[in-house]
C-alpha cells in the first residue's frame, strides 16, 4: 500500500534544512510513497496548511539555507487541544509517517504527537546548537560553526592591529557547544559557555596573566547563554588597560550555504528516516554516534539532555598558553 509520508520544518532554522526535505522527498518517491510538507512548523498542522512535494519540487535547493516549508515558534503546540488538532490534520490527510526536521524543542513536540497518534513520527536532529540528545551533530552546526569562524578571523586581524581585546559573541542560549568548538577553532584566549560561567574578575585575571606574557591582544568568545556580553565589555573596558570591543555574531550562524557535512548529515538522516519508517520501526530519533548514522527512541531523545563535554574547556585552556 503507498504509504503518506508528511515533512515539518520546526523551531529555529537551520542551514541544511532543505537539504534534509530534499532527500526525505526524493527517498520516499523512491520507495514509492507520497509526501506532503506542512507550512510553518506546527502551525502547518493546526492551520492543515500544507503542500505536495514530488522530485522535481525540491530541485536546486541542497545548496540553500533555510527551509522552503518554512518555520516558527509555535507556543500554541504546547496546549494538549491543539497537538489533538495535529493529529486531526494528520488522520485527514491520511499521512502514515511524519518526519519531524528541527531541534531539541521539536522533538518535544514530535513525542506528543507521536503519544497521541497511530503516526510513526521520526526526529531528523537540525539546529545550529548541536544540543539534541542523542546525536553527536545535528544539521546546521558546522556550517554555523564556520560561518562564526569565518567572521572572527577577520576580527582577530584588527584586534591584532590595535592590540584590543574583542568580546564576541556566538549563539547558544542554553548549551555552549557552538562557542567551545569556534572558540577552540578561532585560538580563542578565554570561552565563555552557560555550562561554566565565569565572573568578570575571573576574565580580568586571564587577561592579566596573558598580558605579562606579552599577549596583548585577544579574542573572548561567548555564548549569548553565558551572560551579557555587553555588560562584560563596558566592565573589562573600565577595569583594565586595555582596549575592549564587542562583537556579535548573531543571525548570519543561522543561514548561508550548509557546508559538505550539513548537507551529508541532512541526506543520510533522510535516507535513515526512511528506512526506518517503511520497516515500520516505530517512533525513531535519527543521530550520528561515533560515526555511525542510527537512531534511538523518539522518547529518549525528547527527554535525555546534552551535556557539554567540559575538557573541551580545559584543551581549549591549554593552547592558550
Ligand atoms: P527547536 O526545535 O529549534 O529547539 P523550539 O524550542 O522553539 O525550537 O521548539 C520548536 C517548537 O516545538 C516550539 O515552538 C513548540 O511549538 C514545540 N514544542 C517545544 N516544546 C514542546 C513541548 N514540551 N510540548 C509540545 N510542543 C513543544
Ligand atoms: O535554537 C537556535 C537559536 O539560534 C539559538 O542559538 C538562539 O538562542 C535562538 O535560536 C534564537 O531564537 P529566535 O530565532 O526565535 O530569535
């Protein structure tokens, strides 16, 4: 029987996202199933807004950011009346499968349907944070990741110029997984992560001890979690000799062209997905684990937490010497 296969894009966006709705579309039509995508993350399935998508739809997309269903915060799926509007949406349309693209958030999401419905509802892991359980990396992070690289080396050449000190700043609300690897990767003097917040004195001590070496530059990578980085500048400014900037990263993490890996991890997610799904494996989670494209229980990724692996911190320590 042609098995129904619905596609949403949810929460914060990411690039490789349509590289992801790429391959679950042309996997599924190889398998010979239908698919539709929901407009707008949830809101698709409380408004029935949706789309068909065959092989020729998602052409000349690998290589963009962002998602072309589109994407929102929806607070409204959180009320159990509108997940059973969800499932509603889904039985009308007579969808056997949903795959879910988004972060640890939408996954809470997809766990409620997924407990309210006969749906088979899989997790594809995408957001620039890396913070879903159950992956190593998540769509998104590496190209986030080179993006905040990319723009900090260019900071570096004029910190070094005028021998300043530059607090930047990288997203990260909750887990610091995108400022340890960029601080790691840009030679960062201090990191600044929610998981290990560290006071401006502690700060000053570093930048003093660096100082007596003769460092007199600097870069201070932190995530938006940790604090507020402009109150941090405006006090380094005030309590050192130093020159002291802030720069922000912001939004451009979220888009641009997805690196090879975003667009590998995106494509053999999918093909994962659907395997997945047309051995009827039930309610599946897709990762990456020491290598190895798997999947664990929806459920235990919606409810397990990432923790930063805080060594990371301690090498990060030691090159800055
Ligand atoms: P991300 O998926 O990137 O982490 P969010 O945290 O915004 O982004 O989650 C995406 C959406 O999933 C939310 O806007 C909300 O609609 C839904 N969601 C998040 N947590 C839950 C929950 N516990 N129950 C039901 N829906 C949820
Ligand atoms: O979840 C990804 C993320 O970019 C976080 O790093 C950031 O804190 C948040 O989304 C910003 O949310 P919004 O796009 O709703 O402003």
């Amino acid at each position: 029987m042609t098995k129904t296969i619905g596609i949403v894009t949810s929460g914060g966006d990411a690039p490789g996202m349509n590289a992801a709705i790429r391959a679950v579309t042309r996997i599924s039509h190889y398998k010979g199933c239908n698919v539709i995508g929901f407009e707008r993350g949830w809101d698709g399935l409380l408004t029935n807004t949706f789309r068909r998508l065959g092989p020729r739809n998602v052409g000349g997309i690998i290589h963009t950011g962002g998602t072309i269903l589109h994407t929102l915060r929806c607070p409204a799926f959180e009320d159990p009346a509108n997940q059973e509007i969800g499932v509603q949406t889904l039985c009308k349309n007579n969808v056997d499968a949903l795959v879910v693209i988004g972060g640890d958030g939408s996954f809470r999401g997809a766990l409620e349907l997924s407990k309210r419905s006969g749906v088979q509802v899989i997790g594809i892991p995408a957001t620039i944070d890396n913070d879903v359980y159950g992956t190593d990396e998540t769509i998104g992070f590496d190209t986030a990741v080179n993006t905040a690289v990319g723009t900090i080396d260019k900071i570096r050449d004029t910190a070094l110029s005028h021998e300043r000190i530059f607090v930047v700043e990288v997203m990260g609300r909750k887990r610091g997984f995108l400022a340890v690897h960029v601080g790691i990767a840009v030679g960062a003097e201090v990191i600044l992560t929610p998981e290990k917040p560290t006071d401006t004195r502690g700060v000053i001590q570093i930048m003093e001890k660096n100082s007596a070496k003769g460092k007199r530059a600097g870069i201070i990578v932190t995530a938006e979690g940790a604090g507020d980085s402009t109150k941090l500048t405006a006090e380094l400014q005030e309590q050192t000799e130093s020159e002291v900037r802030l720069s922000i990263v912001g939004y451009a993490q979220r888009g641009g062209s997805p690196t090879a890996r975003s667009r590998l991890l995106a494509s053999l997610f999918a093909e994962k997905a659907i395997e997945s799904i047309c051995n009827n494996g039930g309610n599946r989670a897709i990762g990456l684990q020491n290598g190895v494209i798997t999947s664990i229980e929806l459920e235990k990724a919606a409810r397990g937490t990432k923790e930063l692996d805080l060594r990371l911190l301690e090498v990060a320590d030691m090159l800055s010497i």
